[in-house]
C-alpha cells in the first residue's frame, strides 16, 4: 500500500495506473475510519483493479463553531484497517497542500444545498464540493463511492459530476449500522454512555415511520409528529429537523405517493447525528 502526501506524487501514481490501463476506484474519507467506511472500499475494491482513499479532515466544510479542532482522528489505525480493507493507494495530504497560500476558488450548487442540513451548515456543501473537486482532479479515478448515509452530500456530488463532465461513476454505499441499529459514525465516539442509548432515537423514529408507510399513513405532518414525539421521549435529544422530501430534488413532499426520502437529524448533547430512509 503506497503513501502518498503530495498531490504531485498522487497524480504521478495514477497516472502510471492508467498507463497500464488500471482502473480506479477512489473513497474519500475523513479519517477515523469505522466498518461504513470499509464497506465503502469493499464494494469499491470489486469495481476495480486500484483503490484509492484519501485522509483529509477538510477545514472548509467546518462552520465557526463546529468540531474542526476535536474531530477524532486516528492515523495509525486508519492505514492498518485501510491495508486489510485491499487499499493500494492512500492520499494523505495536509491542510496547506490542498489549500495553499492565496487559494480562491469555491465549488458551488445552487440548489441542492438549499433543503436539509445546507439549511443548518451554510459553509458545508461548498466546503465539500470543492474539495472533491480538488480530489477528483488529483487522484484523476475513473469510479468514486460515497455513502447514502450523508444522502444530500451523495445527490450533490452526482449532480456535480454532472454539471462538470466529470468521467466518473459515482456509486452509492449502503448505511452501515451496529447491531443496535445506530448508524455508523465518526462523531458517535463523543457520544457518553448515556448519550448512545439516546442517540437510537434516530434509527427507532425511522423504523417507526416505514411501519406507519406500511399501515397506509400518506401525511408526513402526521408521521413527523409522531416522530417528534417519540424522540422527545429520549435525554439529551434535539430535532433539527424531519424532513419528508423527493429523493432526486430534497424539495419537501406534502403527500407520501411514491418513493420518498426521510431525513433526519437529531443533537444528542452536543452531537449532531444524521440519518435517513427511503419510504
């Protein structure tokens, strides 16, 4: 498994790879990696002849306030589950090598980060878009996977390789879930003891509101309220939002008639948890 910290060296790598007609498959992460992450390169691993991550905790999607400075981060830990996982190359570059002195650009959707958590992070979105931006054009991979659990994130860079002509396949990864049915996270590692057993609210709500789809419950205010209610039921919990939206779009839907995307998230403590479903 190469190392490679510059964009330079990464370029120059890939660039080898496709010279000998090598496919590659590239998964962006933030490090801490966890099992979502190594389903990620899983199904990335049978896609193509290389895989690729890379490992950068990317400052520009942080907002004034947010956990830049505390996110988790474990290195050591990372490479060796990024080797066993089949990963030939890992891009780990620093802060100034992605965004070195006097860098102006910013990559932006204009309607896509308008619903959901763009509400709440309005730096987000053109923190991430640019710098897969950055990324796609370093590691030059011909398939990139990202999973639905960050559902928007996943809709905003599909329309971006779109608009862009990017020559990529962007493939979605399933949400990865502990036993327990709490969505796999970097940021649950803040969670207390206490703190977990609240933090499956999320999960619980969901499965609560299929069952209502089940029953032929069609009004989101109905099923949202119900939710409310639920995860009210729960320390430490705080609704940022449900909402009940086209999966193409994010617009809000006013009546459940055919495939549907719930979106929640919810603050346990201080952490913010994301999760979601298609009804």
């Amino acid at each position: 498994m190469d190392i490679l910290k510059t964009i330079s060296q990464m370029q120059k790598w890939s660039k080898t790879k496709k010279k000998e007609s090598k496919t590659i498959c590239f998964v962006p992460t933030m490090g801490y990696l966890h099992q979502g992450h190594i389903s990620l390169m899983e199904k990335g691993k049978s896609l193509c002849d290389e895989l690729v991550i890379s490992i950068f905790v990317n400052p520009a999607q942080f907002g004034p306030n947010e956990d830049l400075d505390t996110y988790p981060s474990n290195i050591e830990n990372d490479l060796l589950l990024a080797k066993k996982a089949g990963v030939t190359a890992v891009f780990l570059p620093n802060k100034d090598i992605i965004y070195p002195e006097n860098f102006q650009t910013e990559i932006k959707l204009q309607e896509l980060p308008q619903f959901l958590c763009g509400k709440f992070r309005p730096v987000f979105f053109s923190g991430v878009t640019t710098v897969v931006t950055k990324l796609f054009n370093i590691v030059m991979p011909d398939i990139a996977v990202f999973g639905q659990k960050d559902y928007q994130q996943l809709q905003i860079i599909r329309q971006l390789v779109m608009d862009l002509n990017f020559d990529i396949k962007i493939v979605a990864g399933d949400i990865i879930r502990e036993q327990d049915g709490l969505a796999m996270s970097s940021r649950n590692a803040y969670l207390s003891i206490s703190q977990r057993a609240s933090a499956l609210c999320l999960s619980k709500s969901l499965h609560m509101a299929r069952d209502m789809v089940d029953q032929g419950e069609k009004n989101p205010e109905v099923i949202k309220l119900k939710m409310e209610t639920f995860i009210g039921t729960f320390a430490e919990t705080n609704i940022e939002y449900i909402n009940f939206c086209d999966p193409e779009t994010l617009e809000d839907i006013n009546v459940i008639e055919s495939e549907t995307l719930l979106a929640i998230v919810v603050r346990v403590g201080e952490t913010r948890l994301i999760d979601n479903t298609l009804l």
